[in-house]
C-alpha cells in the first residue's frame, strides 16, 4: 500500500514538472509547422455548388417535378407527376437537402469569415469575397425555394440548435431580404483575391459581381407588379452597374465532368432509366416556329426521324403504350455527363432587360433589341452558330417583337420559355408571372389540384410534424398547390 502511494505520488510530482517545464513553449511545441491551423472553407464552397445543382438537375425534385411541371420533358412511364400528384418524399428530400446541405456551408463559410478567428481564414481569399460568394449562392438558393413553396424559414434559418422549429417569412420578406442578401454581397467585396474552391468562376469576383447583379434584376423583375417602387429602384441599380451578365462567356455554370461521380444527375439516371420523353407542348411550338434548338433540345422519334412529342399528362397506362421510338426522346447534349448546370445565363439578364424596358424604367437598350439578343444569346449557348438562320428565325412574324402575336408579356414570356430550357424551376415560375399561355391542361385529366397548372408545391410533410407550429402560422392549416405566390398577381 505504502509503494502505491509513492508511485502515484511520483507520476504526479512528474506531471506537475513537466506541465510547469512546457508551459511556457507548449503553443510553439504542439503547433504543427506543416499542418494548416484552419480547414479551407473551399471545401465547403465547392460541396455547396455541387450540391445546389446536383438537386436542381435530379431525377425526382429537377426531372419529375420542375422539368414536367414547366411541361418541358412529358413521361415514358410512371406519369402521375405530370398530373400533379406530387410524392412527399421529393419535397421532404429537396427541403432537408438545401437547408442542412448547401445553405448552412454557406452560413458556415460566412460565420467563418466573419467571427472572431476570422484572420485564420483569409489565405483561402479574402475574407470579404468569400462572405460575398457565400451570400450570393443563399440568395440564389432561397429565392429557388421561395419560389416553389411560398413562404419559408429565412431569417431565422440556419441557427443549428439555437432555433430548431424557425419560423417562416413571408414571401414579401423574403424578397426583401434577397435584396438586402445580394446588396450587402456586392458591398462586401475587396480587390483581393477570390475564394479556394470556387468552381464556378475560379475566384473571379468581377464574374460574381455580374452574377450578383444579374440576380439582383431578376429578383426586382420577379416582384415588380406587387412592389413596383421598390423593384424599378433595384432593377435600374442593377442594370445601371455596367455590371451585368451580358454575353454567354459571363455566364454562372456548374461544369459537370463526363463521369461519376462528377456528372450530371441527368446522365447518371439514364444510364439505367428513361423515364422522360419530349413534351408534345414544347415540340409543337418550336416546330410551329422551325426553331433550331429542337434538334439540341430533343433527338428525332427512331420511327419516324420526325419531332414527335409525347402527349402531355396522359395516365400510367397510356403512357406505357407509346414506344418509346415512336416519340422524340431527350437529345444527345441533354444526356452527356458533362452538361452544365446553369445558375444564370446572358439569354436571361436579356429578356428581364427588354421587361424592364417595356414597364418604362432605364434599361440599357431597347425592349426589342434586348428581346433580339436574349434569343440570339439562346442559340448560340446551345450551339446554333449560324448567323443567317437566326437573324431569319427573328425576322418571322411570329417570332418578330413588333409582329409577335400578343402583349409584351407574352411576346417576352413565350421566347423565355423556350431559352429557359433546362432550368425548369424559371420556366415554371416565368409562366406563372408573365400569363403568356401555351403550357396545355393534362391530358388525362389532373390527379390533385383544379386542372391549371400549380401555382406552388406543397411543404413537406417533416414541415407539418416536425415544425407544425411554424407551418401553421404560414398556412393557416390551408396547403393547396393553387394558392398562388405574393408576385403572382394575374
């Protein structure tokens, strides 16, 4: 017992004089000279924009939703969705997926750079630039999930434990806290370099600049006709900038590689599926228009080496009935493992210019030739490169802006319609604002609804049990997908 107690006293009085003999020196001791103090935030960036478009192209939340419900894409099979009924794991899946995923790495990367130890991270870039990347992409992204649903948790989002049930905002708060986000983005920005990960523009802060300020625009457009003050201020902030996404070398892309697992979603699904024909809505327009991007768009039937859609909305068991070589399916550049995802595109800063043109506010040029410029911008983004044939697919008489059939709106919206294939999320959204038609009733008949096109989905069913309280407060226990958007005012 006595030899116990002097060996405990012995490792004791030795630690004792070890801890008083490193004190000193114990920092410079235990730090590693070649190991980094901080993580790079690029690694959350990178799996931020990754993750944002690997959801906006997946097979359920960007193909069967977005893709058939703008009626871009129609189905081989399994067809509910093109008539609206809408499984609740998507939504459970899309929500969950872009809080807990790319909107808190991003509300990381911002609290990183900004708190206390802040210093430790300007060696990924500055400090100032990587908080305003990370708020641009929040932007984007709650903008995307504002558009879908209505009203969502924005300011009291991303908390972690501190507010595990937050609240919603209103959608008329929430655009004016995308302004607020985008503003106080562009305000954040330094001359010093760009943020480690960026794989969207390498770093480049006059490209996201632009972004910011293209984004910016088509937030103020969005909400013009319920605060129409308030929009013409940010949308002529925005185009008076010489800041602008203006040609498709500015363009804010996520480049996909050719093989997984860095491929598009889009690829990655049709290996071992085809679900998703051409859309007879959009094959017929473009026909009717003899626009060349069909044949990018969409790949001629087998059958009959003409540009055949599937009818839109048809039940399970006639969708099973047409072969699938009896109808276009999605073309070659659609399917390639490197299609890149679009955050934003010249084709768009285009048309939202010409809009902003016809509502009389300081644009840039003329709503005609801003209106040329979006379709031509189209065209080439998709490979038409061919001069002539576009100035000929203008000067027709359906497609012409003085001749166009129509209002401005529908002159503008049909053309956008076209350009915003792929981006299935502003197609849908595009189409409930500018009232510019075309997208057809279902065709056997809808599943939930009333027969229009939905004005929004319903939250997720996690939302109702989960977060029930703050639900109910934005619902009033009313979750319809007619109930329309704050912007939506026709």
């Amino acid at each position: 017992m006595k030899m116990n107690k002097q060996i405990f006293f012995l490792v004791g009085l030795i630690g004792a004089l070890a801890f008083t003999g490193c004190q000193k020196d114990f920092e410079e001791i235990n730090t590693n000279p070649n190991e980094p103090t901080a993580v790079s935030p690029g690694f959350l960036l990178t799996n931020a924009q990754k993750s944002i478009m690997d959801r906006v192209y997946d097979s359920f939340w960007g193909s069967r939703r977005a893709m058939q419900t703008a009626q871009y894409w129609s189905s081989n099979q399994y067809s509910n969705e093109s008539r609206y009924q809408y499984r609740e794991t998507t939504a459970n899946g899309a929500w969950a997926s872009f809080y807990a995923g790319p909107l808190q790495d991003l509300q990381t990367i911002i609290d990183l750079n900004s708190g206390d130890n802040a210093a430790d991270y300007v060696g990924y870039g500055d400090n100032g630039n990587q908080i305003a990347v990370a708020k641009i992409l929040q932007a984007w992204t709650f903008q995307h999930l504002t558009d879908a649903f209505g009203d969502i948790p924005m300011s009291a989002a991303l908390k972690g434990g501190d507010d595990t049930a937050p609240a919603y905002d209103s959608q008329a708060d929430v655009y004016t806290g995308l302004l607020t986000l985008l503003d106080d983005a562009m305000a954040s920005m330094t001359s010093g370099s760009g943020p480690q990960g960026d794989q969207v523009y390498g770093g480049n802060m006059d490209q996201w600049m632009k972004f910011a300020n293209s984004l910016k625009l088509r937030v103020a457009m969005r909400m013009a006709d319920v605060n129409a003050s308030a929009a013409q201020s940010a949308a002529e902030a925005a185009l008076g900038s010489g800041m602008i996404i203006a040609g498709n070398e500015d363009n804010a892309l996520f480049n996909y590689l050719g093989g997984a697992p860095n491929n598009n979603p889009i690829n990655e699904d049709a290996k071992t599926r085809n679900d998703f024909a051409a859309s007879n809505t959009m094959v017929d327009l473009l026909a009717s228009l003899g626009d060349p991007r069909v044949g990018v768009y969409y790949a001629p039937a087998v059958s009959s080496g003409e540009y055949t859609g599937e009818v839109y909305g048809l039940d399970e068991a006639n969708a099973a009935l047409t072969p699938d070589d009896d109808v276009s399916q999605r073309g070659t550049a659609i399917l390639a493992g490197d299609l890149a995802g679009i955050y934003f595109d010249a084709a768009q800063t285009h048309f939202l210019a010409a809009e902003a043109a016809e509502r009389g506010w300081t644009s840039i040029l003329s709503a005609e030739e801003h209106y040329n410029a979006a379709i031509s911008l189209s065209m080439n983004y998709w490979g038409i490169a061919d001069d002539a044939a576009i100035a000929d697919y203008l000067a027709q008489e359906a497609v012409a802006y003085g001749t166009a059939e129509g209002a401005w709106n529908e002159r503008i919206g049909r053309q956008k319609w076209i350009a915003l294939y792929m981006q299935g999320y502003e197609g849908w959204a595009e189409y409930r604002r500018l009232d510019f038609g075309v997208l057809v009733p279902c065709a056997d008949g809808h599943l939930q609804g009333d027969g229009s096109v939905p004005n929004r989905f319903t939250y997720p069913l996690d939302e109702q049990t989960l977060n029930n309280a703050s639900w109910s407060a934005a619902t009033g226990g009313s979750d319809e997908i007619t109930s329309k958007m704050w912007w939506d005012v026709n």
